[in-house]
C-alpha cells in the first residue's frame, strides 16, 4: 500500500537540512531503487523552486510499504529526524488516484 510522509521543519531549518542531506537523499534513492517511491521532494518557505536562505518549511514523500508500521519505522528512521530538521513527522495511508 502507498503511504504519504508529511513532514514539518523546525524553524530556520536550513543548515541542519544542509548537513543531513546525503544522507537522507541516500535512503530515498534505496526506495527509488527497490521501485516503492513514488514522489518526494521539500516544500520551499517561499514560491518559487529555489527558494535560497529562506529555505523550506517541510517535505512529502510518497512510497510503497507493506504496513503503515514499517512506513512510521521508515520515517522514524529518517537523518532528517536525528539531525532536528522535523518538528512533526504524520505517516498515513494514501490512496492514489491520478495519474
């Protein structure tokens, strides 16, 4: 079943983004590698694709597991997490539709 990860940054997250990234992007490509993701991608503080020093208040993910207990786990798991980056972390079934 696919499952969406909602997350939410702590604020002026940026840097602790920064040091984590390899890492966390690490773990997405294992996902993309295994065929279970979907999408995923942050949420830029400002409308536009690059967003600079204002950063990004969150991220999405979208991907395959086989119960909403290894999602959380998965999510748990994030370097995102360990670096202090999400203040909230939701993990809940996704149904998709289109396309």
């Amino acid at each position: 079943m696919l499952y969406a990860i909602i997350s939410e940054d702590v604020a002026d997250s940026l840097a602790k983004r920064k040091s984590a990234r390899t890492d966390h992007i690490a773990r997405l490509n294992e996902l993309y590698d295994k065929g279970r993701l979907i999408l995923a991608g942050p949420h830029p503080a400002v409308d536009s694709n690059d967003p600079g020093d204002a950063g990004f208040t969150g991220s999405l993910v979208v991907a395959e597991f086989d119960s909403l207990t290894q999602a959380q786990a998965w999510a748990d798991a994030d370097p995102y997490i360990a670096a202090g980056v999400y203040a909230k972390v939701t993990v809940k079934p996704f149904k998709r539709v289109l396309p």
